[in-house]
C-alpha cells in the first residue's frame, strides 16, 4: 500500500509537533485521562461513545481529537447553566 496503510497515519496524527500537545487521543484510556483524569475510567468512555454521546471515531480503535471533546464538554457546560436558570428559586 505504498507505505500508506493504517498505522503509518495514526503514527502521524499522534506525532507531537514542536513540543505541543498532539490534538490526538487514541484508545479508551486516553480518553478517559483527557475527561476525567483516571484511564481506569473506560467502561464510561466505552458506555458515552456507544449511546452516541460521546464525539469520537474509531481508527483501528477508539479515538478522539481533544478539541473535539473541549467543545463538547463546553456545550454541556453551556446547557447545563441554561437548564440551572430556568429552574424556580
């Protein structure tokens, strides 16, 4: 496949760049650790992503981009005051 298979682009995409964060979490684990800072908390990341409320894709496994959770813990944190407002006093 010319060099181009499946692992070569997840080498890439997980390739730190000058000393940034890579953007890139492969595996359950990773995620877990991005969103609740214990990788022992998979069964939830496994249970999110398999309810479709969780944004990730699956690339020879789990996967997400951090931006894309930051956005989606943003938005349910922005939900989240919304509904807390509308609730009487």
């Amino acid at each position: 496949m010319n060099g181009m298979d499946g692992s070569y682009h997840v080498r890439m995409l997980s390739r730190e760049v000058a000393g940034q964060e890579s953007d890139f979490l492969q595996g359950a684990n990773a995620i877990a650790l991005f969103l609740f800072g214990d990788s022992r908390r998979t069964r939830k990341v496994y249970y999110l992503a398999e309810s479709g409320q969780l944004p990730v894709f699956k690339l020879g496994g789990l996967c997400a981009r951090r931006s894309t959770l930051r956005a989606w813990l943003s938005d349910h944190e922005q939900s989240g005051r919304r509904q807390s407002d509308k609730r009487p006093s």
